[in-house]
C-alpha cells in the first residue's frame, strides 16, 4: 500500500464541482488486484446532508482529487461512499473506488478552455504558461 496527503478533494456532480472542504485528508493506493483507492476525507458538517444523499443512493461518484501538492494536476476516481460519520462539529467520509484514466490531460483541457475563451496568439501564451502554474480546476 502507498498513502498519499489530499491537498483538494470535488465531486463532479453532472456541470457543477462540488468542494468537499478538508480539515485533514488522505488517500491510499491499496496495489490491490482491483486497483483500489481509498480517500478519506476529515470535514466540517456543511456537506453532510449532500453526502448523506449520496451515501443513501449508493451512486458512483466520480471525484477530482489534487495528491501530494497543490500544483499537481487532479486525478480523477469512480467512486462509493463506504462510509459517512457524523461527529459534533465534523464529519469523516471514505470514498472507495478506481482511478478514472482519462485520455485527455490536464494541459490539454486547459488550452481547449483558453481557445474557447478567445485566446489567441501571444496572449494565449501568457495565458497559459500563467494557468499551467497556478492550476485553477477546469469543468
């Protein structure tokens, strides 16, 4: 097994992001013959009734998980809830599932946005050298 600090941790939920604020989280690779992944994240209670739902239903879930370092590009997992702990002020959920491969990667989603947005030229450049470093999430 590795373990692995999550630096930011969103649900992709159909368009809309939806930020799981982190008190403490982490992330397992469990090297298991499924290629498991555990995340566990340690949060405030204002997502709890969200998650519930989720729990409730028993979807997957498809997260956007940055590992390690802020600057690092998200991966993505399909995921379950497996567990949703309600303490007095926090709450705790385990997410498990896969790593998503995408065939697209972070760069190149990145410069698709800017073209959409009417970058061209020499401003693209800066624009995207700028963004590459400060990886803002892209829908």
């Amino acid at each position: 097994m590795k373990t692995f600090k999550l630096i930011s941790l969103e649900i992709v939920d159909n368009d809309d992001l939806i930020n799981i604020p982190l008190e403490h989280g982490l992330i397992i690779n469990k090297e298991d013959e499924h290629s498991t992944w555990l995340l566990e994240a340690y949060s405030d209670l204002s997502v709890y009734d969200y998650l519930k739902k989720l729990e409730d239903s028993d979807s997957e879930i498809i997260m956007q998980a940055v590992i390690t370092k802020p600057e690092n590009e998200p991966a993505y997992f399909q995921t379950r809830i497996t567990t949703l702990k309600k303490f007095s002020e926090k709450l705790s959920v385990l997410f498990e599932g896969q790593l998503r491969r995408t065939r697209r990667d972070y760069s190149e989603l990145l410069l698709d946005s800017l073209l959409q947005k009417g970058f061209t030229g020499n401003t693209l450049l800066t624009e995207f050298k700028d963004k590459m470093k400060s990886k803002p999430r892209i829908k």
